[in-house]
C-alpha cells in the first residue's frame, strides 16, 4: 500500500504524515485545517510527487456548485449550432464537461484530488458531494450512463474555518489540524527553501518573526510564506544578521515589514508601541 513520508522540498512533521497514511488506509477524505500559509495546498502537491501520482486540483470558490465537480451541460450551446446546422448536436456528449470528480474517476492511476478551501463555498456544498464521495459514482442525466472510479482517489480537502463544516460531512473524514510550526520545524522549512543560508540570519530572522506573532491585538499573524518571502528580502538587500539585532526603539518594526505586517491596523499598532517604547525609555 503507498505510504507518504514526506518529500524533500517539503518538511512534514510524524503526526502529520500519520494522518496522510490514515486517510489512506481507510480510503476516507482527509480534512486538512490551519492557519492560511501552513502549506496544507501544497500537501496534495507534495503526496501526489511522493506517490508518483497525478494529481488533480479543485479550488473552490464562493460561487461554485457541487454539480460542477460532475459534469456541467451547456444546453445554450447545443441550442446554438443547431440553429446553425452544426453536425455536431446529434450527439450531447459534445455538450457536456467533465469536472474535476469525473476527470479523478476516470484517471487511469489512483490520483490524489485536491478540493481546496472548501469553507469558501456555500454551507450546504459539503452536503450535496457526500453521495458521490462515498460510493464514487454518479449519474449522467444527459447520457443515461453511471460514471464509476476506477480507483478511490486520495482525496485532500482543505478548509481555512470561514465556516462551519456539515456533521454528516465531518463523520465522512479523517481530519488533522496543521500546528503553527516551532521554531525547530521553522528552521528546517527555512533550510529547504534556502539551502545553506547563514545560520545567525535565520537565527535572528526566526527570533523577531515568532516575536511578532506573539503581539497582542494583531489582526493578521504572519505566516510561514511570508517568513519566506521576508527571507528571500532580507537576502536580496543583504540585510544581515547583526542589523536585525539592532533591535533599538527607534526600530522596533522590522526592516522590510512590508513582507509580515499585511494592513494599516497592524502597522499602526507597531508605531504605536514604538512610541510607548521610546516614552519609556526617557
């Protein structure tokens, strides 16, 4: 049986990697949730490279309906060319698109199917795929035929909790919360994303990014891919390590802030604590 142990471009913790084995073993979706930035898209990515898969993405947004995870029949179009003679309407298969459950159905290996952020939907979405995700199958009213898996897709559901998910969907899946990483795993991130980078930058860069996180009333916590992007900053303007020990009043707020601190609010905040800051130390 495939089993994931993670890949090398991407750190996977032991109980994340017993969860991924899990949902395997019991042939059950596995609900993935945590902070947006944790990389729980890139987990799909990362088990379909590990198993030598394919892999197949469905990024759900607000609009979308279930049925378009089925097959969608565009009746407007056949409508069209036969007005027109076009020969083509005799047969109302070339009317119909495959979504992305048909395409993971008919895939000729097991692939790994990713819905993405499925909160993004409306509250009944979960509801209206449990049918087909439990028995792997469904009806094409069009055709009069049964689209059957041939093999049970691993299926990675992602949520960001912007709702409530349906108790009957929840009973259906494996489920594993993505801890904020430590500042152990962060290293390692960090290591993998940019080999060989100066261990006393990273040190430094780590010490003021979990500092800020820490920060009372701050709306938008910085997440792992923005560490990585202020990182890639800090190296570009070779910003080094005994210039981010500078940590005086007058620049409480990181250099490059721009990379972690993602509205007024919590910009705002910093100045004023570094206000406080500079009062105090009168």
């Amino acid at each position: 049986m495939a089993r994931f142990a993670g890949t090398e471009s991407y750190v996977a913790t032991e109980d994340l990697t017993v969860a991924v084995n899990a949902a395997i073993t019991l042939e059950r979706p596995l609900l993935v949730k945590g902070e947006p930035g944790t990389g729980k898209s890139v987990l799909a990515e990362e088990i379909a490279r590990s198993l030598n898969a394919p892999l197949i993405t469905w990024h759900i947004k607000s609009t979308t309906k279930a049925q378009q995870g089925l097959y969608e029949y565009d009746a407007v179009s056949r409508l069209r060319d036969s007005q027109l003679g076009d020969p083509r309407v005799s047969d109302i298969r070339n009317y119909i698109k495959r979504g992305k459950l048909w395409e993971a159905f008919a895939s000729d290996r097991r692939p790994v199917l990713l819905i993405d952020e499925i909160d993004k939907a409306d509250i009944e979405f979960p509801n209206d795929l449990l049918l087909e995700l439990d028995r792997m199958e469904f009806f094409v009213y069009e055709t009069g035929e049964t689209i059957k898996a041939a093999q049970r897709p691993i299926l990675i559901i992602t949520s960001n909790n912007e709702k409530e998910l349906p108790d009957a969907f929840l009973r259906r899946c494996f489920f594993h919360y993505i801890k904020f990483p430590d500042a152990e795993t962060m290293s390692r991130i960090v290591e993998v994303h940019y080999p060989g980078i100066k261990h006393r930058l990273v040190e430094e860069a780590l010490k003021i990014f979990f500092d800020v996180r820490e920060v009372p009333g701050l709306r938008k916590k910085p997440s792992t891919s923005e560490l990585l992007d202020w990182l890639k900053l800090l190296l570009a303007e070779d910003i080094g390590a005994e210039q981010l020990r500078e940590r005086d009043t007058r620049k409480l707020i990181p250099p490059l802030h721009g990379a972690l601190l993602k509205n007024e609010q919590d910009v705002s905040l910093f100045e004023k604590l570094a206000f406080i800051a500079r009062r105090e130390g009168r």
